[in-house]
C-alpha cells in the first residue's frame, strides 16, 4: 500500500508542475498578442501604445501627521507618482514590440525547457548530460530576461521623454540619470533594478554543475562495476 502511494506521489507533482509550466506558456503568449496588438493598433494610428513609468518625486512634498491629542507623530511624503502617456512615435513602437516579442520569447524559452527538463527527471534520468544542458540554457535565458529588463529600464525612458514636454507644471520630468532642474520638483523616472531573475539564472547554472557532478560520478561507478 505505502509503494503504491510513494509512486503516485511524484507523478502527480510532475503532472501538477507540467500544468503549471503550460498555463504560464499560454498566459505569456496570449499576453504578449495583446500588447503587440495594442502597439500595432496604436502604431496604425501614427502613435504608440499606452507607457506607465513609476517617478520618483525630488523634493518631496510633504506634509505633518499628527494623533489625535494633536501631537506631531511624523510625516506624509508624496515622493512616488506614475506616468501615463500615449506618445514615442515609431521609433518608440518599434522598440515596444521588440520589448514584447524578446521577453516572451526568453520566457517561453524557459518554460519550455523546464518541461523538458521535468520529464527528463521523471524518466530516472537526472543525471545525464542533456540535463546539464538543459539546466545551463534556462539560467542562461533567466539572466539575459533580467539583463534585457535593466537595458529597457535605462534606454527606453530617454527616447520616450525625448518626445514630450518634460515641464509639467511644478514638475520635471527625468530619465533615470540625469540631473535636476533647479526651481523645479523633479519626476524621475525610478528604474526597478530587480536581482530575482539574475539570482534565479545563478542558482540553475549552480545546480547544472551539481548535475554535471552527478553525471561523472555516475559514469566513474558504472566504469567501475
């Protein structure tokens, strides 16, 4: 009774991984054709697709939080806001749908990969050299997505900020790096430099060679027997 359960343990978390993987293949594909088809809609039109940017207010207005004695206990910063703009010409657009065709791409790439790599495993065959390829191309592709991700938060603000009035009212609107405008409050656009991705690529190329390690014992015990 507990072998026949202990096997259909892991198939069922294999299955459950599978369904998983395909789910978000479909979610990346369906939401990569929508996004081409609101910039090739927008393209159409002379213009580009919807941007929303996170800024960074500098200075800050702020103002006095006080309790309910009428103490002062702190401070109510305003120092985040959001862009929401409809404009980067062509040029813009064009980057856009290259944005969305490359990021899909890696991540399709990736969901694919572990598929495979997920069927490898439940075949009893982990440790091969296939496996460590497999583990090394989606590391690979996790850091470029995250390399890809900083590029775009660097190179597609300037180009989007080069098309508008950058004064908006008491504002200022910036790219990433630059510098402020004195007599004005600055909307710097905040880049989201995340690691997740990066550390994730790091940790499948570590476990690659853990799998490559996993290999040649394997090989050494069999050249032995």
């Amino acid at each position: 009774m507990s072998v026949a359960g202990g096997s259909k343990e892991p198939r069922m978390t294999v299955r459950l991984l599978k369904i998983c993987l395909y789910a978000a293949m479909v979610i990346a594909i369906v939401a990569g054709l929508i996004g081409l088809a609101a910039v090739i809609g927008a393209a159409a039109s002379g213009g580009a697709a919807t941007t929303t940017l996170p800024l960074r207010i500098d200075p800050a207005p702020s103002t006095n939080v006080q309790s309910v004695l009428g103490a002062s206990v702190g401070t109510l910063s305003l120092d985040r806001g959001t862009l929401n703009v409809r404009s980067g010409g062509p040029t813009y657009a064009a980057l856009q749908s290259l944005d969305m065709l490359l990021a899909c791409g890696l991540w399709i790439s990736v969901f694919l990969m572990l598929l495979k790599l997920i069927e490898q495993i439940a075949s009893g065959q982990p440790f091969n050299d296939v496996a460590v390829r497999r583990l090394r191309f989606i590391g690979w592709m996790l850091i470029a997505l995250n390399v890809w991700y900083w590029l775009r938060a660097i190179a597609l603000p300037p180009l989007l900020l080069s098309q508008l009035h950058t004064t908006a009212g008491e504002f200022r609107l910036l790219p990433i790096i630059s510098e402020s405008a004195s007599g004005l409050r600055s909307a710097r656009v905040d880049g989201q430099f995340g690691f997740g991705l990066f550390v994730g690529g790091a940790l499948a190329l570590l476990l690659a060679e853990a799998f490559r390690l996993g290999a040649a014992m394997r090989e050494d015990n069999e050249s032995i027997l």
